[in-house]
C-alpha cells in the first residue's frame, strides 16, 4: 500500500493536473464598465474562437461604472482565487471623474500579486475616449476629430454602418468580424495623430485586448 503523501506534495500534484488541464493560453480575467456591450462583445469572440471559459472570464463591474470601481472589483475578483495570469480593466472616459486615478491605481497593481503558481499577475487598463462604441466604429471609418460619445452613436447608426445600434444587444462581434483589419488599420491612424496633436479624444487601447483574444487558439 502506497504511503499518504504530504500535503504540499499534495498541493502540488493538485496544481500540476490543474495546469495540464487547461489550455497554453493565459488565463484571463475581464472587467468592464458595462453590464451588457462590452461583456458581450468579448463573449462573442470567446465563442467565436471556442476558447474556454475557464481561461477567459468576462464579467461587469459590480461595484459600478466608474473607471475606480471597476479597478478595484478588478482586484478584488482576482484575489477571490489568484487563478490569473493577466487581468483586464475596460472603461470609458465620458465624464468620470476617476479616468486617469484608476490609470494609476491599475499601475500600483500590476505585477502586485502572485497567481497560485507564484507567477506575477498583470493588470492592463483599456481605456477608451470617449466610449467603447468608438472602437466599433473604427471598423468602418477613420477618425482622428475629437468626439462626444452622442456623436460616436450617432455615426454608428449611420447607412452602411451599423443603423439601428442600441446598447446592450448582441450580435456587434460577428457584425464586424470581417471589418478588423480596416479597425485596426484606423486606430493605429488615430493613435498616431493623437501622438502628434497631443489630444487625448479619440483614443481607445480596445484594439489591444481584441488582438490578444482573436490570437489565442483552443486546443
């Protein structure tokens, strides 16, 4: 009869069957601002791409909109576990009043924590300006003037754009999918006017956070 191992050799088989279990990927965690847009755009391409959920989790903010409390339920949801490698904070600008402060508090927290393979968890803002709706309608026009988000809306829902868009409904990701390098072509665009105009609006990182999740591969 074999001998009861101890329990930190026990641990250690116990995260070993975890980590072969789960796919190469990073196991990501998600936060938006919204309860409804973001979290299902980002399902979408979790479906799209068959990644698991296991290893992608998207969730809305519960402590609410503001771009400080989607910071801290950030932290607070992945230190429930620490089963993360990256974790991910999405939020707009509009009028909050915490943009840049939740900027910094994400930096105090980046490489902060340890996930339960004493791996460095790192925390990334996605911040857009003025709404995440700019990102959509990245896909198809460029834009580089400064906009309020009523006048982000208000394109979108343009002819041949996307008419009829309402916050909230499904169906964006697939809608768009086909447009992503155009999106990408003309946020890099207006990333660079904004390096040298110096203005802050438009702007939107949710490039960054699309590129990582349609590159990932479901084994």
């Amino acid at each position: 009869m074999g001998r009861d191992k101890h329990p930190r050799e026990r641990q250690a088989d116990k995260l070993a069957r975890r980590k072969a279990s789960r796919d190469s990927y990073d196991r990501i965690l998600i936060i938006c601002e919204g309860k409804k847009t973001e979290p299902q755009y980002f399902k979408e391409i979790r479906k799209h791409y068959r990644l698991h959920t296991a290893n992608i989790s998207i969730l809305p903010s519960d402590y609410g909109t503001s771009p400080q409390q989607v910071v801290a339920f950030a932290r607070d949801k992945c230190l429930e576990t620490k089963n993360w490698e990256q974790v991910f904070c999405v939020f707009d600008r509009d009028d909050h009043l915490s943009y840049y402060d939740a900027q910094q508090t994400a930096k105090t927290l980046n490489n902060k924590f340890k996930n339960e393979n004493k791996q460095p968890i790192r925390f990334t803002v996605i911040p857009s300006n003025p709404c995440f709706e700019l990102w959509l309608l990245l896909h198809f026009q460029s834009v580089t003037r400064e906009m309020h988000r009523d006048d982000v809306i208000r394109s979108l829902n343009q002819p041949g754009l996307l008419p009829g868009y309402a916050k909230g409904e499904e169906g964006y990701f697939q809608r768009t999918k086909h447009l992503l390098n155009e999106a990408y072509a003309n946020t890099t665009k207006m990333n660079e006017e904004r390096q040298r105009t110096g203005r802050e609006n438009p702007f939107t990182a949710v490039d960054e956070l699309v590129i990582l999740l349609t590159s990932l591969k479901s084994e």
